[in-house]
C-alpha cells in the first residue's frame, strides 16, 4: 500500500507496474488519474494551486486507503496527489486498485476517489480572467459520497460530529 503527496509528475505505467511486481494473485487493476481541466464553472482556468498541510493530508489519505481495504478485499492501493503549480491537462492524482477480481478493483477505487473529493484536506486555487478563486466542494461530490454510507472523517480519524 502506498500513499504519496508530491510535487511532482507521475508515471501511470510505472505505479501499475510496482503496485503489480511480484504479486501472481493480482487478477485486476483499476485505476484513476485526475487532470487539471482548462475551464471550470464556465471560466477559463489558466493555472491552479493545489495546497495542504503536510502530516495532516497523509494521515487522512492512510485513512481512505484503510477504509477501503476493510471494505473490499484489496491485494494494494496506490495514492498519489499532487501539489503545487499546476498547469492545464496536467495530472493531479492517481488512485490504482488492485485485487483478485475486477468488482473489487472498481468499487474500491470509485470509492477512494469520492473520499478524496470531499473529505482530504486539499486546497485548491484557480487562476481565471476575472482573478484567482478558491474552489469548494462540489454538491454532487458530497452525494457521492454519502453513497457510500459511511461517516465524514476528519484528519484526526473521528467522526465529524464528534464522539462521546
């Protein structure tokens, strides 16, 4: 299992391959990668800054990572976001399953991804004509996740609403 924040790039051929070295049993692969889009809510997106707080945002990630894996039977996860400047189409995360069987492999991963959408703590600034924003959370991001039907975390790992 792995889970990475980094500056910089990726190789989507590399990760697949390591999280798949040596590991017969591995019968799928499912995989995510996020680009930076070049417009977003109808304005024209010329740069982002992604931003987080170290400690923090890889402990939240662990947690993901280790939701999903009491919740499928998982052979290995493999986490990286990037942070930093970042430029039109190019990627921001990478999230890569791996299981016996395919159901797994997507479910976990459409799992980890609607996690990461709502719940790490990422910041994320856009550079657009009418000046710079800071992009909240999507409504359709937070109904994906209740999907899920599992509570909000928080980075310290308690329930959002706080615990008796």
């Amino acid at each position: 299992m792995s889970v990475r924040v980094q500056r910089e790039d990726f190789d989507l051929g590399a990760e697949v391959a390591a999280l798949r070295a040596g590991r017969p049993e591995i019968g799928a692969v499912a995989s995510f990668i996020g680009t930076v889009r070049d417009v977003s809510e109808g304005s024209a997106v010329s740069a982002m800054e992604l931003e987080h707080y170290p400690g923090m945002t890889e402990k939240a990630l662990a947690q993901i990572e280790a939701a999903a894996c009491e919740r499928w039977a998982l052979l290995g996860v493999t986490i990286i976001h990037r942070v930093g400047p970042l430029m039109p189409q190019d990627q921001i995360v990478l999230v890569a399953v791996a299981s016996a069987h395919r159901g797994n492999a997507f479910a976990a991963c459409e799992f980890i991804m609607d996690y990461l959408k709502s719940e790490a703590p990422f910041w994320k600034k856009e550079e657009t004509p009418e000046g710079a924003r800071w992009v909240d959370a999507r409504v359709t991001d937070e109904a994906a996740l209740q999907r899920w039907g599992i509570p909000s975390l928080n980075a310290t790992g308690e329930d959002a609403g706080g615990k008796d």
